[in-house]
C-alpha cells in the first residue's frame, strides 16, 4: 500500500509541476513507488493461476505490460528536450 501511496502522490505532483525540476522529481517519485508495487503484481499473477499454460500465458501479459514502464521515462526524456514553454512550464 505504501508504494501505491507514494505512486499517486508524485503522480498527483508531477500533475501539478511548475517547474521542469519538479516534474522530473515527481516523476522519479513515481518510479519508486512503482518498483514497490510491481512485485507484488507479479506475485498475485503466480499466486492466481496454476502452473501450466495458463500462468505462461498471464506471465507474459504481464511482461507485456512492463512496457509501459518505459513509456513514462521516455516522457520525462522528451520533455526535458523540448522547450519548457511548448507545455506550459515556465
């Protein structure tokens, strides 16, 4: 619960940045929360199906989904390039 905590309070954060600095820390700020959370979804996907086919299968939706991992650091990249002011930040 803890890591979700501080995942939607740097979420709630980096929403509300007024500046280039404070959006990149909401935003590692969210990855740390998200590193505490993922475990335990991999956990509850073991725990949920027997082994087999089945578990393969959610395993690697689950992988899948990893992706979007990368989606929000390839972001903060982005906007770190671009100038601040295309995005409202002064």
């Amino acid at each position: 619960m803890l890591g979700l905590a501080v995942f939607t309070g740097a979420s709630l954060g980096a929403g509300l940045a007024t500046s280039g600095g404070s959006l990149i820390t909401m935003r590692g700020l969210q990855g740390l929360g998200a590193t505490v959370v993922l475990p335990a979804a991999l956990s509850i996907v073991m725990n949920m199906f027997p082994e087999g086919a089945e578990r393969n299968k959610a395993l690697g939706l689950w992988g899948a989904t990893g992706q979007a991992i990368i989606s929000p650091t390839a972001q903060s990249f982005t906007v770190c390039r671009m100038r601040a002011s295309n995005i409202g930040i002064q």
